[in-house]
C-alpha cells in the first residue's frame, strides 16, 4: 500500500528513517515527505499555505533506502501531509504514519504534537493516520527499530475499512523489542500528570520552564503503561462532534 512518512523533527532525524525503514520492509511502497528542519510542537499547524507562494522543497537520497523517494519542505508537517494526500507528488497515500518522535507523546501533549498532528490532518482528509513516538531518553539513545517493529504491526489496524479513517497513538518502551511487556489499550493522561510549568520576566522576556512532576498517572493511562514497560496505543477521535449537546438552548437562554 503507498504510505506517506513524516514526522515533525525533521528529515534528517533517525526516527523517520527507522520507521520507513520498517514500512518499506513489510512490503508497503513509501514516500517520505517531511519538514527541513525540526518543527516540534507545531501540532496541525499549515500556515497561510496557498496565500503565502511557492513552498521549497528538496529531493534527496537515504543510503538505508535507496529505492524510496524522500522530500524535504520548508513546512509543518502537516502541510507535507495536505500535499501528498491531493496528490502533489503522485498517487496519495492510503495512510499517513507520522515519526518516530524521540519522546513520548502522551496525555494533553497530543494537542501540541507535530507527530500526532500530521495524523490527525490525514484524517480530516479521509486518510488513515499513525502516529509513532518512543520514550524519551536522557542519553539520547534509542532503540528506533522497537518502535518502528510496533509502527509496521499497527498498519493492518489503522487500515481496516470502517465508517471513517481511523487515527491510532501509539507509544512505545525505549528498550529492546524483546524487553517491551506487550501492547495494551491506553486513555490519555488527565493534564498535569505529565508536566508543570513556570513563568517568570527578566526583561521584559517571558521564560517558560518545564518540568517533570511527581504525580503518578492512573495505571490504565498512556504515561503509565509506557513507564511500565508497555506500548501504548490511543485510538484518537479526529474532526468529529464531540457527544454534547445543550450548548444551543443555553446561548438561546443567556441572551433572553
């Protein structure tokens, strides 16, 4: 199946090439088109797109895949994505997999991520999306191809025809596919449990500090199950109406 790569760290990062690696493995024909440069946090964001002229982008070689076609953009990803899928670069992707990102993403952080952004956009253009991260590392060492291993098991899943595209997070151990416990079903951490943050002036500059707390998540959330030595996968809800209502009846009501 043609599957489109990204990722929002870049085109250079080890991550991407692990998981096209993978891809391209189990027999999947890959375009990778991703950021020139690191674009983290960046989540869905596009920019002005067909407002703002030409986009740059430069065609290049991986020596680990000779045979893939591999694109830099001077974009989020999420516009490499709008891209591929209207078919900018020839026959659009039947899925989006977006990473490896080095560093979970997991609970709120999905809002801000890149990564699961370029999925999520996939989606709201009628494509499948994977997203791919792994445990973050304070040495900088990662087991890439344990991610990229549970990135290629996941296609069939995201895949399966059904009522619309399916968006699946997945999170994985930062250890030796031999040393992962196994996959488990994960909801997001509640907003909290995975960050704190400070802000101070000096200057009249704003500085943000962040820091990891030491509130332990409930066992059954994505951050849990990842510390524990667990993949984690989130199926995500994209552009769909969330279960409410009542918000009409109550604006009717407050103007009188």
């Amino acid at each position: 199946m043609p599957i489109l790569v990204t990722n929002d760290d870049g085109v250079d990062s080890p991550g991407i090439v692990a998981l096209a690696r993978a891809l391209a493995r189990a027999g999947h024909e890959i375009l990778v088109v991703a950021p020139a440069s690191d674009r983290s946090g960046s989540s869905a964001a596009i920019g002005p797109l067909h407002r703002s002229g030409p986009i740059p982008f430069t065609e290049s070689a991986w020596p680990e895949l000779p045979d893939t076609r591999v694109l830099s953009i001077d974009a989020p990803p999420a516009t490499a994505v709008y891209a591929a899928c209207l078919g900018a670069f020839g026959e659009p992707p039947q899925l989006v997999a977006s990473g490896i990102n080095p560093g979970a993403n997991t609970g709120h952080l999905v809002l801000h991520s890149g990564t699961v952004g370029a999925a999520l956009t996939a989606a709201g253009l009628g494509v499948p999306g994977l997203a791919a991260s792994v445990q973050w590392s304070e040495s900088r060492e990662y087991h890439w191809d344990t991610a990229a291993a549970f990135a290629a098991a996941a296609v069939d899943w995201v895949t399966e025809p059904v009522s619309g595209p399916r968006v699946l997070n997945l999170n994985v151990p930062n250890l030796p596919l031999g040393g992962v416990k196994g996959v488990r079903e994960a909801r997001l951490a509640p907003y909290g449990t995975v960050w704190t943050a400070s802000a101070a002036t000096d200057g009249g500059d704003l500085l943000l500090e962040f820091k990891g707390n030491d509130v332990e998540p409930d066992p059954d959330t994505d951050l849990a199950l990842v510390r524990a030595g667990y993949a984690a996968v989130s199926p995500l809800l994209g552009m769909e109406r969330a279960p409410l209502a009542g918000a009409a009846d109550a604006i009717t009501a407050a103007l009188g």
